[in-house]
C-alpha cells in the first residue's frame, strides 16, 4: 500500500515537471548564441562539414575521451565479473542443449550481410567528418557486425587478447595526438597541427578524421569484448 | 507529413514501452524495448539529427538487445513462467 502510494507521488512529480516542460514549449525561430558561434565557425576554423563529429572530437574532444575512457572501463568490470571459469561452465547439460546450431535465415543472412554492416561500419568511422556518423557511431555499427558473427557461428570466439593490444594501443595514439595538438595547435586534442585541406574532401580536416577513426576502432573493439564476455 | 510521422513515432514508442513494461513474456518484452530503440531512432532521423539516429539504431536498439538476450538465457529457471 505504502509502496503504491510512493510510486503514485514519484509519477505524480515527474508529470509536473514534464508538463511544465511541455507547457513553456515553444519552437525555436533561430539558433541560441552559442550554437550559432558553432555552426558558423566550427566548419571555418576546422575545416569539418559535418559540424557534430567536428564539435564531438574537437571541441568537446577532452570529453569524448572520457567517454571511451568511461566505455573502457566498463569492458573491463564486465570482463572481471564475467570471468570464464575454467571448463567448468561448459560441460554442463543445460548448456550442452543450448549449443543449437542457428537457423538458416540467421547462418546465410550473416554469410550475404557481414561483410556489407563491416564495410558501412568502416565508411562510417572514416567519413565522419564528412557525412553523419563518426568514430562512436561507426564503432557501434562494426560491433553489430561481430555480434551477427558471434550469434551465426555460435562456436567460433573473439580473440580477446589481440582486440584488447589493438584497443590500447588505439587509446594511446588517441592521446599521443591530442598532446601533439596541445604542442603544436591550439589545445588538447585541436586537430589543426594537421593541414586543413580541401573543404569537404576526403583527406581534409586535420587530424579530425585520424582521430574519428582511432575512437571508432575503440569503441568497435571494446564493445565486441563485452558482447564475447556476455555470450560465454 | 513530418509532424504526423513524428506522432506516429511517439505514439509507437511510448506503446512498445509500456508494452515492455507489462509482457510478463521476457522475451517478448525484450523485443518492444528494442522497438522502442529503433522508434526512437527513427525519430531522432524525423528530427534531422542522423547522428543521433545511428548510435540510437545500433547501440539501442541492437547491441542492448543483444545482451538482454544472452542475460535472459543465462538466468531463467525452470519454473519460469516465461
């Protein structure tokens, strides 16, 4: 009874607050000063059409190494928690049951779609600072990738040791490049030490697309351990 | 048009989460919480903000999923209604 009526209270405050929100709602006519500083000088000083990715990894780009850092972190509590126990685990029958072989949809759609969620995956990471996407998005997308591998072929496995010595050695080139920026550009993780380029051309940017590419090998590694760490 | 197909997205959300909510089936209820995932990735898209979308699509709707999945099958018992 008690219990109904704090749940009934906490709806209760959360309908306020949301129907206040709803209340005062009016559309925007223009961009709030700040953004409008972005929008306009973020592609002149960066040289980075695609504005998100270019505040993502350059402005905001301390930030979105904490991210990894914060991502990292919990690929290794669940690698900890989740800890294989020897052989123990899989002699037993319930799982001996569960090693099903998978349908024919899933075995044959992996076999025609990996290589297609792979190749985006990659065009994603690299072309983030041209077209919507970037490393985090991209990182994601290869990782759905070796999660439809790891679900077609239910016997195979993730070398975990190499996905971990690429992840770390990404991490520290990630950093490496953000002193260079601190050295020879503007700040920490300022991608202007590299040229500028062609606006919009492949090669452009500064180091914003080596940067987006490091952050999505990151993050595709660390989220296909935790995924290999869920399964086993 | 937009505005309609956003409502149509809310409207799916907000039903696929309630549904997720009160399945007492928990894979069934895995499976709208997804669906709640990819409706709100589309209207992240309606919304015009495609980055958004994508990390909405794989992560929340994907990988989430995913583990539920492996979690669901590592913990159900045998008296289990589902």
């Amino acid at each position: 009874m008690i219990r109904r009526v704090i749940v009934l209270f906490v709806v209760g405050l959360f309908a306020i607050v949301f129907a206040r929100m709803i209340g005062d709602y009016s559309e925007l006519q223009g961009l709030r000063p700040l953004a409008e500083y972005f929008v306009s000088r973020g592609p002149v000083e960066l040289g980075v059409p695609n504005i998100v990715t270019g505040i993502l990894i350059t402005y905001r780009g301390f930030d979105t190494l904490g991210e990894v850092a914060v991502l990292f972190m919990v690929a290794a509590s669940v690698g900890l928690l989740l800890k294989k126990d020897g052989q123990a685990a899989d002699t037993t029958p319930a799982d001996a049951e569960e090693q099903r072989p998978p349908s024919e949809i899933v075995s044959s759609g992996a076999t025609v779609l990996l290589p297609v969620i792979f190749a985006f995956g990659a065009y994603v990471i690299m072309n983030g600072h041209l077209s919507a996407g970037g490393g985090f998005q991209g990182g994601a997308i290869v990782a759905s990738g070796s999660m439809l591998m790891l679900l077609a072929r239910p016997d195979s496995s993730l070398n975990v040791a190499v996905l971990s010595v690429i992840e770390s050695f990404a991490g520290v080139i990630y950093v490496c490049i953000g002193i260079l920026g601190l050295v020879l550009a503007g700040g920490f993780l300022d991608g202007r030490f590299l040229p500028l380029g062609e606006f919009g051309a492949f090669f452009s940017a500064g180091a914003v697309p080596v940067i987006s590419t490091l952050l999505g090998i990151k993050v595709g590694a660390e989220l296909s351990v935790i995924i290999d760490r869920f399964r086993s | 048009m937009l505005e309609l197909l956003l409502l149509l997205a809310c409207a799916s959300i907000l039903t696929s989460g309630v549904l997720a909510v009160s399945l007492k089936n928990l894979m069934a209820a895995m499976v709208s919480s997804s669906l709640a995932g990819l409706f709100a990735a589309v209207s992240f898209l309606l919304l015009a903000a495609p980055d958004v979308a994508m990390a909405e699509a794989a992560i929340g709707s994907g990988l989430t999923t995913f583990i539920f999945l492996y979690a669901i099958r590592k913990t159900r018992s045998d008296g289990d209604a589902a």
